[in-house]
C-alpha cells in the first residue's frame, strides 16, 4: 500500500543509503530504461493496434528521483526542497515527493487543488507566484495556503484585501543571463524597490516572512546563486528596519545535475556565513529531481527522401505541439537515439543499415514550426515503423503539451524502478 503523503518519509532515517553522486548527468539511458522501453514496443503490432495504439509514451525511473533526492539531502542538507509542480505534474512524481516529504512550489489553483488532494499539509505549499488573480488568493485563504511570494506593491493590497494572514515573500530580482530560461525579465522586485514595498507592507500590517528568488531555469553558474543570497541579507537587513521579523530564504529553483555537486558546495557555503542556523531555507527545484528521469519514445510514422538535398524526413507521432514544446519553450536540444530499426530492406549500395544519413525529424501536426530537429544524422535504415527515443526528457515536457490537431490525446507513462523502495512510496 502506499505510504500516506501525510506521515511523511523522513531520509534522514536511511542515512545509511547515500547513492554516489557518479550518477549525476552519467549516461541516463541504463539497461533498466532500455528494457522498459523495448517491453512496451514489443506490446504494441503497428500493424494491428487500434488508431493511436502506436502513440508516444514514457518511460519514468521513479528511483532515479529518489537517488537524486537523497543526494540533494546530503549535499544541500540545509536546503529544503518545495518541488516545483509546474516542472512534471506527473501523479506517481507528485506521490513519491510526498512520500519523500518535500514541500511543493505550486502556481496556480489546479496545481494547489493536487497537492492538497494528495493529503499534503497546506504548510507545505508555497504559492509562488508574485502576480495572482484574486479568486486564488482568495482560494489560498479558504485552504490555509499562507504562503506566498509578492514583487510588487499592488500585489501587497491584494494580499491585505483577501489575504491579510498570508505568510509572504518578497521576490527580488536577479541575474538569470546565463540560464536557459530567463525569468527575472518578468518577476521580481529590483534591489533599490525592495525597501518601498516593505515600508509598504509594514504600514499594511502585512506579515513579510522571508525573501525569495529565482535564478533562472537551467542555471549552471554558482555566482548567480551567491550575489543572489547576498542580496537577499541585504533585503533582510532592511526588512529589520520596518520591523518585519524575516525567518526564511527561499532560494528558489535551476538546479540542474551537471553542476550541482559545485553549486551546492558554494550555496551551503555563502548561506552559512550570511544566513544563522535559524533561518529556515527553503528552495523549489524542479528540472533537477525530474529532467532525467524520464524517456520519450516516439514512432516513426512517416518518412520522404529529398533527393535534392540527399536527406531524408522522418516524421515522429510527437512534436512541438506534444511533449517536445520543451524545444520551443525551454530552448531543450532533444537528442535522437534509435531503439528499434528495420534491418530487412535492399540497401543501395554505398549503404549498410547502420549507415547515418542526413535527417531531419519532424512532429505530426500540419504546422512548418513543428521541426523536432532541422539536421541530425541517423542510420540509413530508420523507417516507418521504428522507435527513435529522447532521454533527459522529464522536465518541462508533458506538463505543458497541448492537444493541437488532435495529436498526443493520451501519453502513456511506464514507470520503473531502479531504486526498490522507491517503488512502495511511490504506490507503484
Ligand atoms: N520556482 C519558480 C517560481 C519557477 O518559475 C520555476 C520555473 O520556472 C521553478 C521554481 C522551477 O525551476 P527549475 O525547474 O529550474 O528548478
């Protein structure tokens, strides 16, 4: 039975279980992958399933995400994790970091209204969004959501009118030019404003708890992190001054693997000279616990030779409009890699079928933007019928696939599970 999200899993109890951290961004297609992908192929007869049989799905090491909680708990052992909701809704995902008891970073109602659906404690959510609608506030209120993120002073008289228990955080800005997606263009206060809004909030009587920032998604410089906690003792330093008694650093997300043994050596670092042991410290990674956990595999539906240009278009069952928005979205490279390809046809000459052969890949629906990938090199024998699968595909993918066309109606996940007590919590 599955643990209940309630009585949390502490991992401090399985300190004697530590994954070694060689498995950060080593090669994530283990034999473990492979073999849940070709048993799910092997299930499926092109040639007699019913429409949509052949569609795209994933597959989930649900293991991996705990391998990579638990060394998030050993090496950011003061960071709390909120995970970022938005990053990969998946239910199984959502269940285990409940289990695992991690708090959750959530946006919008829905994604509050699955949390809290899952038995998890309001107070462990945060609503980290500095531009809400009024109707969620209010939502907030009615659930005991208090905590939340502000970047602005309307956002202040919001929280007064509907709000005025609310738990909030100040959101500044920050330096996100070396991250994949920027998104302090968009949210969080200036360093010179950050004074304004709390003088603001301390004459509202509002309750200013802490400071939050994000450094952008895909974040792989340190330094960010650094002048980011540094401005944030500073914003706290003059939250003092107005009499707002701030206890928690939220530290927000853009963790991502390859860099996180140095990342989370300087943060730990720069927080513990900046920040005492009572501050609490929170963060909402997202990317980090899922990206490479997941796997895509697709079906060649399609394919033409442009004898001009000698290459060749295959056509994939998922595209940007699907799981692979990421390209668009999340400036992701998807890399093409083949699982099944047909070795019964009559190569020209100059061919074996491993021969690779100029190609581009494309998605299902009519729109020209829907180009999986303008140029790659795939073997000669790829045809209508075969897999080509994308590892690293877990963040920012099926959270934010649309049904345009008619395409991606259902994505089926296959989970499994190199981590055995992964598995029980996460009900699977
Ligand atoms: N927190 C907020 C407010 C975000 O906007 C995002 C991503 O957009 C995240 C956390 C998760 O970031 P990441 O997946 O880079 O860890």
């Amino acid at each position: 039975m599955a643990p209940s999200a309630t009585t949390a899993f502490s991992p401090g109890s399985s300190a004697s279980y530590l994954p070694s951290t060689d498995i950060l961004s080593s090669a994530t297609t283990t034999d473990h992958i492979l073999e849940g992908l070709r048993s799910y192929v092997s299930s499926i007869d092109p040639d007699e399933c019913d429409a949509g049989g052949e569609d795209p799905f994933f597959v989930a090491d649900i293991g991996r995400i705990y391998n990579l909680h638990m060394i998030w708990k050993k090496l950011l052992s003061r960071v709390e994790p909120f995970y970022a909701v938005k990053c990969n809704n998946d239910p199984v995902v959502l269940r285990l970091m409940a289990a695992l008891g991690t708090g959750f970073d959530c946006a919008s109602k829905a994604e509050i209204t699955r949390i809290l659906d899952l038995g998890v404690s309001a107070d462990r959510i945060i609503y980290a969004h500095p531009c809400k609608a009024s109707s969620f506030v209010r939502f907030a209120a009615e659930n005991n959501v208090k905590n939340m993120t502000v970047d602005n002073v309307e956002e202040l008289y919001k929280c007064k009118r509907f709000f005025p228990d609310a738990n909030l955080f100040l959101r500044i800005h920050t330096d996100d030019s070396k991250s994949l997606c920027r998104l302090s263009i968009k949210y969080g206060a200036k360093i010179e404003d950050a004074e304004e809004i709390l003088k603001v909030a301390q004459e509202l009587g509002l309750n200013m708890v802490g400071v939050s920032f994000h450094v952008g998604s895909g974040a792989s410089d340190p330094t960010a992190f650094v002048e980011a906690i540094e401005n944030s003792r500073h914003v706290f330093d003059i939250a003092m001054e107005y009499g707002h008694v701030m206890h928690t650093l939220d530290i927000g997300g853009g963790f991502v693997e390859e860099t996180f043994v140095n990342v989370a050596h300087i943060i730990s670092r720069t927080l513990d000279k900046l920040f005492p042991p009572h501050v609490r410290v929170i963060a909402e990674p997202g990317r980090f616990y899922v990206a490479s956990a997941f796997t895509l595999a697709t079906h060649v539906i399609a394919r033409r030779y442009i004898p001009q240009e000698n290459s060749h278009m295959v056509y994939l069952n998922d595209g940007v409009y699907g799981n692979m928005n990421c390209i668009i979205f999340d400036h992701q490279v998807p890399e093409p890699h083949v699982l099944t390809y047909q070795q019964e046809l009559v190569y020209p000459e100059q061919y074996t079928p491993s021969t690779k052969v100029k190609t581009s890949l494309w998605g299902p629906t009519c729109d020209g933007i829907d180009c999986v990938s303008a140029e790659c090199y795939l073997p000669y024998a790829v045809e209508v019928g075969d897999w080509i699968y994308f590892p690293n595909f877990g963040a920012y993918t099926l959270s934010a696939s649309s049904q345009f066309n008619g395409f991606n109606e259902r994505c089926h996940v296959k989970y499994i599970c190199s981590e055995p007590a992964a598995a029980t919590l996460a009900g699977i």
